[in-house]
C-alpha cells in the first residue's frame, strides 16, 4: 500500500498548545506535540489520565477550549464548513474500542459504503477493494457476514479495514483491543503490527506494553491531562525519567 | 341473521366501496384506503423531519417543534378535527374540502405521534454509529440517511406499525366532518335501513379489522424478512445448508 506523501510537511499532525476542560474539570492541559509521517505513537498512560480524550480531538470528535491541531497544513480545530471538515476526517482513519461496525450491513459494505457515499467511488470498484481489504485482515471469508455473526475480534479487523478503505494517510486507534476477550488481542494486534510495517502513521491509545515495546517509534505517557513523558520504547522500559511513569510501569508488572 | 348481512352487501357493495360516485364525490371503502394511504404516506416522512428537528442542536428548531409535538399530542384528535374544520375557513376564508381538512389534520397528529417513535429509535442507537460514521467522514444527512435511520426505523418497526395502524382507524372520525368515507357510507346505510344497525355495524367492524390485520401482517413478514437476512441466513448459505441434507434425505 502506498501512502501519499506530501512533500512540504514532514509533520503528519501537530498538537499546538491544546486544552481542554469540562467545567472546572481540566481534562487536557496545555499538550503539544507532533507525530512525523511514518511514526508509530503509542499513548499510554492510566485511567482518566485524557489519552482517549486527546486522541479524540484529533479528528474532532472533542471539541477544545485552546490550542491548535493541524493535519495536512489544516487546523482541524479552525471555524470551518462542515463539508471541509468532513473531508479532513475521511483523511483520518479512526478505530473506536467499541468497534461501532454498522449492523444493518454486511461486512463487506462495511467496508464499501463510506468510499461510495463519501469519495464517490464507483461502487465495484469500492467492491473490489473493500475485498481486497478484508483479505489483508484475514477476513476474505466472511465478507457476506454481518457483524453480529462475527467475533470481537474479526469485528475490530472490519472496523480496521473500513478505516482503512477511506485510505487515510494516518490512522488513529482508541483503545482498540480493551474490549476484546484475551485470546483475541493478539489478531487485532498483528493487523496493527502489519500495517506499522508498512509504513502507516500511527497513534495508539492502548494498554498494550507488549505491542508498544515492539512496534512503537515513541511513547507519549499521560498523566492528569498532560504528556508527562516522551521517549522511544527503550528508554521508557528501561529507564522512565518521570516517577509517574515509574510507578505506572511497576503497576503494570504486578 | 346471516341472510341479513348478505343481503346488505348484495343491495349496498358499491356504495361502501365507492360512495355515491360516479354521480357524487368517491366514498366508502375506497375513500378510506386514500385517505389512510395518503395520511400514512405523508405523516411518515414529516414525523422524521419533526424527529430530526426535535433533535436538532438549534434552538429555533428545537423549540417550536417540541411545543408542536406535545400540544399535538396532548390534545383528542376530535377536537383537532373540529378546530380545523371550523377555524381554518374562519381564519383564511377559504372554502377546505373536509376530506384535506381530514388528511391535513391527520397527518399533523399521527406525525407528532411517530415523531416520538422515530427521536426513541435514534436516541436508542446511542452515539457509538454517529460517531463513527463522522469519523469515516460522513455529513450529518449522510450519516442519517445510510447509519442512523436504516436502523432506528427498523428498530421501530413495531411500534411505527401500530402507529400505522391507527392512523386507518382514526379515519372514521372524518365522519362527524362529513367526509365520505366508509364509516359515513355505513351511517348512510344504516340510515336507510332504520332497523339493522348490528348488522350493518358488524359488516363495517369486519371490514376494518380485515384492512388493519392485513398490514400488521405484511409488516410483520416484513420484519422477519429483514430479522433473516441481518442473520445471513438468506443468500448463498442456506442453499450450501440446505443441499446436503436433501441429499441425505435422498439416500434414506
């Protein structure tokens, strides 16, 4: 698969000075940071920390109170028609915990609705690749299914291959393996692993510190609505800089 | 008994079926069929503007469509009948035929009805397929169109057929505006007759139950079509199912 690549951006998404509160309830404190074209990021961090929340407003499905988040040279936070917003949303790719398929439909149009109704895609040809798609998550055989006849699973691998058919040049994932039974992690993880290897820009909420160690390029650890720590794997392992992220890691042995 | 029934319908099939028409306006039975056709199939899509409106995130939408809906729903639909009948000429001068006034009044009361029917069927959806069709990038009436509403109307099926259902037999008080329907064709009967009012009246209860059982039935088969089909047990399968067991059955 390749990805497009604009040439004057090495920046895939910059995150300028971004607040967010609920009331008085600070949810996302002045965070800034960026992901480069390529980069796998994974968010950890624990529980109420925003992660989710900061993930969110990248495509906007959270609004902010301040700050800035550009994605192809665009705020995606800016007034802004609803059409241009969408657009710029058909260019991210999201992957909801909660997988959130479309039960009135087949796995296949799943896949194949949105770069139809969106893209304006002739409808074969969005066929075809919805297909081709379903193949690479290893779901070729149940493309006439309908989710709820599918696992956990295979529903987040469709949930991935739908992302996936709006051909975003990045792709976000909100915990996307938390609500899977255990011995289902690992075929979602390996779809993840695959598409990191090919290349795909990458942002991960997850728990996953296995996944992380070994296909993350750097790890932004939230606390308290601030990225309190960024670092390769390696670094943030081995030797956590911040007692927060230290503690967090000790937790997390036990 | 039974003799006088048949010979009611023997003598009066074609004035409760068509009213007095060709030689006056189209009434009986017929008349009530386009006027349930007409107050269904116009109430339904307005019920999902108003559902929308209802839902709307602006006030100047919200607002006066909420006042409508409960005021609507708050009120006999006789007393909306006679409103409209007699205020609607008073304020506008007009002359109304009572058979729009009838379909106008109608399609306002059942919408404000299945308005509530279909918020229940979105609100129920929860946000999770809002969300996600959002994020593939769809618009809000694109999001309606091919997420929300496939499924919170499917979901309502039930409960937007009973809806159905009564708009028919709300269409017998368009008899006390004179509109000529078959309930008023029933009346003109029974009013020839003087002394078999059980008779004609039972004819009349079996002709609505048979119009009403029918479309509960239809939507009912309808419904288990699509219950089927979202089981995927239509299509290529149930032949791949099917096939080996007639060959086992063949071989016994």
């Amino acid at each position: 698969m390749t990805l497009p690549v604009s040439p004057h951006d090495a920046r895939a998404i910059r995150i300028s000075h971004v607040s967010k509160q609920y009331g008085d309830y600070q949810v996302l404190k002045n965070i800034d940071a960026e992901v480069t074209r390529g980069e796998v990021v994974v968010i950890c961090g624990p529980s109420g920390s925003g992660k989710s929340t900061l993930i969110r407003t990248i495509n906007r499905l959270e609004e902010i109170n301040s700050g800035s988040i550009s994605f192809d040279g665009q705020d995606i936070h800016a007034p802004m028609k609803t059409r241009e917003l969408n657009r710029l949303r058909s260019r991210i790719g999201f992957v909801f915990q909660s997988f959130n398929l479309f039960p009135h439909l087949s796995v296949v149009e799943n896949v194949s609705m949105s770069p139809v109704r969106v893209k304006g895609i002739a409808r074969d040809v969005a066929h075809d690749q919805a297909l081709r798609l379903l193949d690479r998550v290893g779901l070729a055989d149940k493309a006439n299914a309908y989710p709820g006849q599918l696992s956990g699973g295979q529903q987040q691998r469709v949930a991935i291959a739908r992302a996936l058919a709006m051909e975003p040049p990045v792709m976000l994932f909100d915990e996307p393996t938390s609500a899977l039974d255990p011995e289902m992690v690992g075929e979602v993880l390996a779809v993840m692993k695959s598409l990191a290897a090919d290349g795909m820009t990458m942002l991960c909420v997850t728990h996953e510190m296995g996944f992380a160690r070994d296909v993350a390029d750097r790890i932004w650890f939230i606390d308290a609505g601030q990225i309190i720590e960024m670092a390769t794997p390696e670094e943030f392992f081995t030797n956590p800089r911040h007692p927060r992220a230290q503690r967090f890691l000790a937790d997390l042995r036990h | 008994m039974i003799n006088d029934i048949i010979a009611i319908i023997q003598d009066y099939w074609l004035l409760l079926l068509i009213g007095q028409y060709p030689n006056g306006p189209l009434g009986g039975l017929a008349n009530t069929l386009i006027l349930s056709a007409l107050s269904i199939g116009l109430a339904f899509p307005f019920s999902i503007l108003l559902a929308l409106a209802r839902l709307s995130k602006w006030s100047f939408l919200r607002w006066p469509v909420t006042v409508l809906v409960y005021v609507t729903r708050g009120v006999p639909l006789l007393m909306l009948i006679l409103w409209s009948y007699f205020l609607v000429p008073l304020l506008t001068g007009a002359d109304v035929p009572s058979f729009v006034t009838m379909l106008t009044t109608l399609v306002v009361y059942q919408a404000a009805f299945l308005s509530e029917v279909v918020r229940a069927g979105i609100v129920a959806l929860g946000h999770g397929q809002m969300e996600a069709a959002k994020a593939l990038g769809h618009g809000y009436f694109g999001a309606m169109r091919f997420v929300i509403l496939p499924q919170a109307l499917y979901n309502m099926i039930p409960s937007i057929l009973s809806t159905f259902v009564s708009t028919i037999k709300d269409t017998t008080l368009g008899y006390v505006i004179n509109v000529p329907d078959l309930t008023f064709a029933a009346s003109q009967v029974n009013n020839q007759l003087l002394t078999q009012p059980f008779q004609v009246f039972l004819i009349l209860a079996v002709i609505y139950y048979a119009i009403c059982w029918s479309l509960t039935h239809v939507a009912y088969r309808l419904e288990r079509r699509i219950t089927r089909r979202r089981a995927g047990l239509t299509g290529v399968r149930p032949t791949a199912v099917i096939a080996p067991v007639k060959i086992v059955s063949e071989q016994l």
